[in-house]
C-alpha cells in the first residue's frame, strides 16, 4: 500500500485544523477587546 496520498490527505487536514483554531481564537480575542468586560 502507498502511504503517501493518506500522509498528504493527513497534512492538509492538520494545517486546515489549525488554520481553523487559529481563527477562531483571533475571532474570540477580538470579541473580547471589543466587547467591554461584562460582570455576570
């Protein structure tokens, strides 16, 4: 069996991820500096 399409497939998976986590956390900062700090 050829390893090296799953590897490829599992690479651009992992970037895709974490491109995605990094957004989401840039998203979740920029609410947090622009939404002033609520007390609940």
């Amino acid at each position: 069996m050829d390893k090296k399409p799953v590897m490829k497939d599992l690479i651009v998976l992992w970037i895709a991820l974490t491109a995605l986590v990094c957004a989401a956390l840039n998203l979740h900062i920029s609410l947090n500096m622009l939404e002033p700090k609520r007390e609940e």
